[in-house]
C-alpha cells in the first residue's frame, strides 16, 4: 500500500470499525475494496494490492483462511522412504550402540 505498516494497521482498524456501523460501505468492501477504501479515507491501494474482505456467517464461531495449497508438497509427503532412508530411520545403517 502507499501507507508505512504502522499507518496500515490504523487503516485497517479504521475500516473494520466503520465497517460495523456503515453498511453501504461495508457492502463497498465487500464487491470493490479498493474503490471504497479510497472514497472513505482517500488512501489509495495499488491495484496490484489484491484484497478481499468476506463476512462472517452468524452461524460461524471462527474464519480461517487456509494457505495455498502445495501440490509438490504433498505428492512429498506422501512418496514413500527409500530402503536406504528406512535403515538410516530405523538404526540400520551407521547406527551407534550405547556403550560402544
């Protein structure tokens, strides 16, 4: 944003308590952000600033935004130990006894 990080912590209190209060531009917030912000406060969020506000169901205790998904990872995660890494894994191979 065109703001330092102390002055975007204030921006965003300050719109999240408008927002409780002020619902043609919550409603602003929630179709165009960037629009509504700069007609609210006259800050100006770069448009390659992606952003997205959603509302909480009354029915939902906690919303969490998961991270983005990592197919390498996962296709990791589940490849299976080599033989070699099962002995190093298992104390097969290179493995110190107590007392030797």
């Amino acid at each position: 944003m065109c703001v330092p990080n102390d002055q975007q912590d204030q921006l965003l209190k300050a719109v999240l308590k408008r927002a409780t209060v002020d619902r043609p531009f919550r409603q602003g917030l929630l179709t165009n952000p960037h629009t509504a912000i700069e007609q609210a406060f006259g800050i100006t969020v770069p448009a390659e600033y992606r952003v997205r506000f959603v509302e909480r169901d009354a029915d939902v205790d906690a919303l969490i935004v998961l991270p983005g998904f990592d197919a390498h990872a996962a296709e990791l995660q589940n490849d299976e130990l080599s033989d070699d890494e099962l002995e190093h894994v298992a104390g097969g191979k290179h493995a110190h006894r107590w007392g030797d």
